[in-house]
C-alpha cells in the first residue's frame, strides 16, 4: 500500500543472514567496480563540467562507496533507495560539494492521495520529498510505479522465514533430545515422590553406582 516500514524491517532481517547479505554484497561490488566513466553535458559550460569530473575531484568525496553500496543494496532487495545530500566543506579542495546519506527506507512511505513520498523525520512529523530536486536521490531500479512490489524481498522473504524456522525448530529438537530423559521406578506412592525429588536434585554428569545383581 506504500508504507514500506514492516518490508524494510523485513530486508533488515534478510540482510543479517550470511548468504543473502554476502550475494547482495557481491552485486553491489561488481557495479561499484566497474571502470568509471562520464559523458559530457550539453550547453557552454558541457567541457568544463567534464574536465572536472574526468579529473576525479568530487565524485568519490560526495559520493562514497560504502553509502554508494547501502543504496544500491537497498534498491535491489527492497526496490526503493533513499538517500540525502548533504552539503559538507572539502578541506582538499576548499569548496563546498554534496555528499551523500543513505536514509532507511522504513521512515519512507508513497501517499496515493498526493502521489508523493512522505519522509517520517525526527518528532514523528512527515515531511514530502522530491527526487532529484538537489536535496534527495530516490533510486527505484524496477521502475517509479510501486518499485517496492518488484524487489527481491517478495521471493526472498519466504525463503528466510522456512530457514529461520528450520534453525528454530533444530535447537528446538537439540535442546529435547540432547538432554535425555531420567526414568525410574518406585514399589509406593511415597518412595515415587522421594525418586521425583532425587532425579530433580541431579546433575547433567551425575554418576551412578548400582550393586551387583
């Protein structure tokens, strides 16, 4: 319905799991291993914009590649990043540059009556936001309508919940049978109770020492 806060806390309990964060993990890096490239502009000022960027001043200052990764990561899995710039003063360079601050997606929520997106901010207060107004980056990679319907989460989240299950109900089935059950036998009511008493008071390594027969 456009609130994306029980599937972000979903993908966060995915993202804990070995193998999905490590595959997840993978495909962010092939990506932000790729060999850098950038196009020039149009207008006057298209070869000054790329010189600078073909230069490598800004981009790895304003966009770092751990924030880079927990963006992509979370458009892949839940279909919806969000991020913030933040404008920061680069002492190398002695400008000021944006840099970016991923957000997590369950403050984020569409609302169908405005067709925007609503931020949760500190105070509980929502706040709109607008994709590419230099303030926010909004990364859908599945597409701007209902973006968190095609993400990976849908499949995988049914997956995770059979493994954790599973991982339950072994410790579950461990904690049972690893124990062991202590069974005796008694003539009288009273020397039963005086038996249930002993096997209670007994330890986990308690040796016992019968008569021959």
């Amino acid at each position: 319905g456009g609130n994306l806060r029980t599937a972000a806390d979903l993908c966060d309990a995915i993202l804990g799991d070995d193998r999905a964060s490590a595959v997840l993990g993978t495909r962010a890096a092939a990506l932000l291993g790729s060999e850098l490239t950038f196009e020039p502009g149009s207008g006057r000022r298209r070869k000054k914009a790329l010189k600078s960027a073909e230069a490598d001043e800004d981009w790895w200052n304003a966009f770092p590649e751990d924030e880079l990764s927990q963006l992509l990561i979370w458009g892949i899995l839940l279909g919806v990043g969000l991020a913030e710039l933040v404008w920061i003063d680069d002492p190398e360079s002695g400008r000021a540059i944006p840099r970016i601050k991923v957000w997590h997606p369950r403050h984020l929520r569409f609302d169908w009556t405005s067709r925007s997106w609503m931020l949760r901010v500190e105070g509980g207060d929502e706040i709109p936001i607008s994709p590419g107004d230099g303030k926010w980056i909004l990364f859908t990679p599945y597409g701007s309508l209902r973006p968190w319907a095609r993400g990976l989460w849908r499949g995988m989240g049914c997956r995770w919940l059979a493994k954790d299950f599973a991982r339950r109900d072994f410790a579950l089935t461990q904690e049972l049978h690893g124990q062991g059950l202590l069974v005796g036998t008694a003539p009288t009511p009273a020397l039963r109770q005086e038996l249930v008493a002993m096997l209670r008071d007994l330890g986990r390594s308690s040796v016992f020492a019968i008569p021959p027969a």
